[in-house]
C-alpha cells in the first residue's frame, strides 16, 4: 500500500539522519572507530526488502550524501598520515555485508587517490567483493555506488592513474563487467508476479544501468576503433545474451544517445543487425531506428554533406534492413511498420533532399506494404501515417513528387477525409513555396490528387462551411502559379484547371471561377504586352467569350459577385483594346451590367455601393465607341435617380458627371446637366430633413472638382452655398454624430477656398463661403 510505503521511508530516512548525526559528530571529534559504527548502522538501513523501487532510490541518495562526507574524512586523515592499507582492510570487519562493501568502496575510492596500489588491482578487487550482494535491488545499487565513486579513478588513457594503475583495456573491461552484472541483477527484478508493475519499477531504475554506458562514452581513451574493436561488441554480446525486451531496448537506445554520431556511421551495419536479427520479438525496434535515424540527420545537416554521403552508403543500409522487416512474418504491428517508413522518408528527405530515387523506392516499400493488409488495418492512426508519408516530399521536391509511380498508388488506401487532407498539404506547399506551375504533366497530376477539394466524389463527406471556404481559396490561389514563358501551354494549363473546375458545382464555382477568371485577364495582358495573339486558342475572341460564360454561370446564383467581375472584364479589356475592335462586345458586357443591377440586386445599401463602382469603371474605360458608351452612361445616370433615398439619388447623379468628364472623354454639357438634376433633387429632399445639406455641401466640393474644367454660372454655386448657410445652423443644433461630421465636412470645405484664394487661383476669388 501507498501509505505504508511512505511509513516506510519516513522510518529508515529518520534513522539514517539520526545515524548520519552521529557519524560527523565522531568525525568532528576524531573518534573513527565510532564513525565505522554509526556509519554502518546508517547503512543497515539499506539492507531493506520493504521499500519500493522508487523510495529505495530516495533512501540511497540519502545515505550518498552522508557517504561523501565520510570519504572526505578518508582523504584527510591519508594526509595526516594514516596508512589506506590498513583502513581498507579494518572496515572489511564491520559485522554485516551491505555496510561493509559500502564502506570497502568508499576507502578503496581514496585508496586508489594515493596510488599505493595500482587503481586496476583494487577496482578488480571491489568488483569481486560485490559479486556477494545477489539481492537485484539491493545489488543494483551498491554497484551504482561503486560506478559513481569509482567513475574519476578509472586508468583512462591521460589520467594520473593510466600505466601502472592499468590502461584503456582495463577501464574498458571494469565498466562493462559492472554493466553486464547490473544488466542481470536489472532482469531479475522482473520476476513472475504482476508484471506490469514490475516493468515499471524496473523503468523507474534504469538511470542506474545507463550510467555505465555513458560512462564508456566519456573514456578519453575510447577512440573510433577502441569503440568499434572492443566496446562496441561488447555492449551488444550483453545486449543479445540478456533475451530481455526492456534490457534490449534501453541499452540500445543509451548506446546511440552515448557515443558521437561519427562512431554510429562507422558502425551502423552492426547496429541494424543488431536489431533487425538478434533482439528479442517484442522489442520495438522502431523507435530504435527512428533514434538512430534522427541522430544521424542531425549530424548530417550539422555537417560537411560530402563526407556524409561518401563515405558510407547508409540510405542502402536502412533500406536493406527495412526492407527484411516489411517482408518477414515478424510481429511488428501495421501501425507501427508505417511509422518507421514515415521516419525513413523524413531521414531520407533531410540528408538527400534532391534524391527522387530514394523517395521514389520508399513510396514502392510503403505500397507493397499497404497492399498486404486488410481493409481494417487501416486505422485512423495509419491513415494519418500516410497522409504525412504523401506530404512530406512536398516541402523539399515539391510538384516534382506528384510525377512518381508509386504516388497514386498509397493515395488510394486513403479514405474522402485524408485524400482531402493530402490535397489540402498539396496545395498548401505549392502556395507556400509560390511554386510555378508550369508543366502540362504535373498539372494533370496536380488535378488528379487535389480532385478531392474540386469535385463531390461518391465517399464524399459534409464539412462545416468555413472549412470549405478555407480549402477552395486554397484552390484558387494555386491557380494564380499557373506560368509560361510560352503563352500557348500557359493557355492550356489554365485549360486544365478550368476543365476540372467545371466538373464541380455551383458552391465550388464560388471560388474557383473567380480565380480562374482573374488568371485569364492576366493571360490577356500577357499576350497584349507580346503584340497580340499567336495562335486561334489564345485569341482576344475565344478568351472573352469564355470569361463571359464562366461569369453567366454565376450570375444565376450570385449576381453580386457576377456584376464586379463584369466590371473587372471591362477594365481587362480597356487594357488590351486600346482600338476599340471589340466595341459592341464591351457595350454588351457594359449592359450586361446595367441589367444584374437594375433586376437582381435589391438591397438598397448595396446598390448604392455598386453604383459608385459601376460609375468609376465606366469613367475609365476607353474601349468603348462614343455612341455606346454615351448610352451606358446614360443608363448608370438614370439608376443613380432610382435610388431609394432622395439623398442617395443627389449623391448617385453628381457622380455621375465622372463619366462624361475624364481623360477619356470631355462633354462639359453632360457635366453640367448632372449637377443641375443633382441639385433638383437634392432641394426636394432637404426639405424634409435640414441635415441633408450635407448633400449641397457634397455637390458644393464637386463644382470645386471640375470648376477649372468646365464653365458654371457663378449664381449657381453662390446659389447652393446660400441654401448651406440658411440650412446650416439647424443642421448643427443637435450635436450629435450626423451633425459632427456636417461640420467636418463644411469646415474643410471653407478651408478649400481659403487656401485657394491665397493662391490667387482667379476662379474662386468670387466665392464667398
């Protein structure tokens, strides 16, 4: 019980705190003998059977701590002349076997620190008097102590204590005893009984086993070929003779973690063989070469490529031992199998990132894979696998990837949802590394695998709307990559998407025509700024009349989004047909516009909106003949006066007057009729709301507009600025925002003929506001 458990250690830490007081204060008084005993009974502590694992573990750094005091005590009293043979052998006297080897280690640590004695003979000796603790916890731990104060006196090549002391062999050959002793003595612990928990109190432990190996690793002494001559098979004759999963496993992935990388690529067969043909069946050997792989793709983008690529083939040797696992009958979960392809694609795509062989060779592994399951192995975790298989060449080959054989082929164990996740990455990459597309092959091969975003395939599946949203802009962003240099197969591959785009429906449209519509205007000015078209298929002809049914398509269903792109059209072809030869096309599209305005929208609010955008279109255009474009104006003039509000008709019809005088066209006439019709309203609807003379003010700044353009009478505009002084005042009384900005507007307006007077600009030296 968890309760005892802490009865447990509360009791046997009081007692080593209790033990541990005594001890120093016998060191403080020179009494040794004393210390011995208090220091043996706070080692008794540690002869427990009662706690856990866990708390053994906190009672032993306990007990540590106190130990290192005493080893101090050891090395001062050697410096006041005591002899360390002597020592060594009195604490052998102590009465129980547990204090007594502490203690042995304790003195043999200092011992070796007076070179008396060669630091071999007494680490060998250490080691064979431990071998009488059999207990695994109890034994563990005592050869954990004899690793931690022992590590720094080791006969390491350039230590004080190499030559007579030993050398690297020796150093070598004491650790890995110690490992292999605690390697068993770990097993052991596993015993029969509720496995599960004794797994974990092993895990809870195996700091103390790895200590070993990372300690072999730090062996100044332990160069490439000590590594691959001797430690190396070492540690693995421990690790296959152990017939331990949790042994394996662990050593294994402390062995890569220990040694530096450059030993690893000397050494990697072995390790691959290691796991592929000698480590127990329920080892995950997966996560060891995801490890391995990991490690090696660091050192691989950390250093010289060269090097790293000639001097071992280590994509072949992964792939070799890969491969024995996919095709052996061994009990590797489907699962498990696909993350280890997924980590050997992103191994492969970050130490050879240009090699399409190699990803094209573990897209044939992954399918061959695929093809030998049942339809239920497909897991919602595997299917997630191979999404990011299909995704990962993305970002470093790109397009490029979507031309391999095997491609198709792992996508079509996808379900609707990951097929549209895969094509959702797809497009993704393209956009986020502006990838041009500009290959007919790829851009066949793009469609066939974003087909899930572009059509409702027959397993197709309902998704919120903002998602949908997200993934058809997706879409039509990646139409706008669409390049070449040759304006022909530029025309074709913008074909292509068009084609699929009208395989789909009407809420896809939405978003695909637009895009599609834009990438053809841009085609339109690309072969105007070239002299015009080449060929039939590029001609100004075939190219407006299909924009024009992409756009009748939409109308039907979103006249508002159909009205801006005919607006939009307009403004593309007042680029390219600066001769007017598509007049009576422009007329159409132009009165094309009129009609969705006049029958299809009604909101008021956005009528007025697309009115302003209707007029400013209009006064730009230049493609238009005289006669046509007079009737146009006309038309926006007259649906400016059916606006719903009077002020909004005022406003619409002075607006107006932008078309008929422009850079384009110059009909002061037209001009003039516009304000006279402004102001005509504009007087019925102030009558009603003294407020509205923000409209006179408004009609007051478009006179200033055009005032050195074209001729108006003087008592005309003294005329409106009458009726803005007599409306003012009322207009302001109230304070409140529509007030505000009247004054704004007035103020800056006053502001306007101040500054122009101190110009001496002669045609306002008459106005006075």
């Amino acid at each position: 019980m968890e309760e005892d458990q802490e009865k447990y250690l509360e009791d046997a830490r009081k007692v080593v705190k209790e033990q541990a007081y005594f001890m120093r204060a016998s060191l403080e008084k020179a009494q040794l003998k004393d210390a011995l005993r208090y220091s043996s009974a706070m080692l008794s502590e540690l002869k427990t059977s009662l706690l856990s694992p866990r708390n053994y573990y906190i009672l032993f750094m306990q007990v540590f701590d106190e130990m290192r005091i005493l080893e101090n005590y050891f090395k001062e009293e050697y410096r006041r002349g005591r002899k360390m043979p002597d020592l060594y052998e009195s604490v052998q006297h102590a009465t129980y076997v547990i204090p007594r080897l502490y203690l042995l280690i304790t003195v043999g640590s200092v011992f070796i620190q007076t070179h008396e004695i060669g630091a071999k003979v007494i680490l060998l000796d250490l080691l064979e008097c431990i071998k009488a603790i059999q207990h695994p916890l109890r034994g563990l731990f005592i050869r954990y102590y004899f690793l931690k104060l022992c590590k720094d006196r080791l006969p390491d090549t350039g230590s004080e204590y190499e030559g007579t002391g030993g050398n690297i062999d020796d150093a070598i050959e004491i650790i890995i005893r110690n490992l292999s002793e605690m390697n068993k003595l770990w097993i052991r612990m596993q015993g029969s009984k509720d496995k599960s928990k004794r797994e974990r109190e092993r895990l809870d432990l195996k700091v103390t086993i790895g200590e070993n190996v990372t300690r072999l690793s730090n062996l100044e002494g332990v160069s490439l070929d000590t590594y691959k001559t001797k430690v190396l098979p070492k540690i693995i004759d421990i690790i296959t003779s152990s017939k331990d999963a949790i042994s394996q496993t662990y050593l294994m992935d402390c062995t890569i973690q220990a040694f530096p990388d450059e030993y690893h690529l000397q050494t990697l067969q072995e390790l691959l063989k290691v796991c592929t043909t000698q480590l127990e069946p329920t080892v995950d050997i997966k996560n060891i070469f995801i490890n391995l792989m990991g490690r090696l793709a660091d050192f691989a983008l950390n250093n010289d490529m060269g090097t790293f690529n000639s001097e071992v083939d280590i994509y072949s040797m992964f792939k070799q031992n890969i491969d024995k696992m996919l095709d052996s009958n061994s009990q590797i979960e489907f699962k498990n199998l696909l993350d280890l392809q997924v980590a050997f694609l992103n191994f492969t795509l970050r130490c050879y990132p240009s090699n399409s062989e190699y990803v094209n060779d573990i897209l044939k592994s992954c399918c061959r894979l695929c093809e030998r399951q049942n339809e239920t192995d497909f897991t919602e975790e595997c299917q997630k696998n191979i999404v990011k298989f299909l995704a990962m060449p993305l970002d470093t080959m790109s397009l490029s990837i979507l031309t391999m054989n095997e491609y198709p082929n792992l996508m079509k164990h996808l379900p609707f949802q990951k097929r549209r996740q895969v094509a959702i990455k797809i497009c993704q990459a393209v956009i986020n590394l502006n990838q041009v597309i500009e290959d007919l092959k790829i851009t066949e091969e793009l469609l066939k695998f974003i087909q899930p975003l572009l059509i409702t395939q027959n397993d197709y599946v309902e998704i919120p709307e903002n998602e949908f949203e997200e993934e058809q802009q997706l879409v039509a962003r990646t139409v706008h990559l669409v390049q070449n240099a040759d304006l022909a197969i530029h025309n074709t591959i913008l074909q292509q998407f068009i084609a699929r785009f009208q395989q789909g429906e009407i809420n896809r449209q939405k978003y695909t025509y637009p895009a599609a519509i834009f990438a053809l205007f841009r085609l339109l000015q690309l072969i105007a700024a070239q002299g015009g078209p080449q060929t039939q298929e590029t001609s100004y002809k075939v190219l407006f009349e299909q924009i024009r049914g992409l756009i009748d398509v939409l109308q039907a269903n979103f006249p508002e989004l159909a009205l801006k792109l005919n607006l939009n059209f307009l403004l593309c072809i007042n680029i390219v047909d600066q001769a007017q030869e598509f007049d009576e096309f422009s007329y159409d599209i132009g009165t094309q516009v009129i009609t969705i305005f006049q029958d299809e929208i009604g909101d008021s609010n956005v009528k007025v909106v697309l009115l302003n955008q209707i007029m400013s279109t209009f006064a730009k255009l230049n493609c238009i003949s005289g006669e046509n474009f007079d009737t146009l104006a006309g038309n926006a003039t007259q649906q400016a006066a059916k606006l719903l509000k009077k002020n909004e008709q005022a406003i619409g019809v002075i607006n107006a007057a932008h078309m008929f005088y422009n850079e384009n066209i110059k009909n002061a006439q037209r001009v003039q009729e516009c304000f006279k019709k402004a102001i005509k309203i504009a007087n019925q609807s102030i009558a009603n709301n003294p407020k509205f003379v923000y409209v006179f003010i408004q009609i007051l700044n478009k006179y200033f507009y055009f005032f050195e353009q074209v001729e108006f009478k003087e008592a005309e505009i003294q005329e409106v600025i009458k009726i803005i002084n007599e409306k003012l005042p009322k207009a302001l009384q109230d304070n409140d925002e529509q007030s505000k900005k009247i004054k704004i507007l007035w103020t800056a307006t006053q502001e306007l003929v101040r500054e122009r007077k101190r110009r001496q600009i002669q045609a306002y030296q008459q106005i006075n506001i």
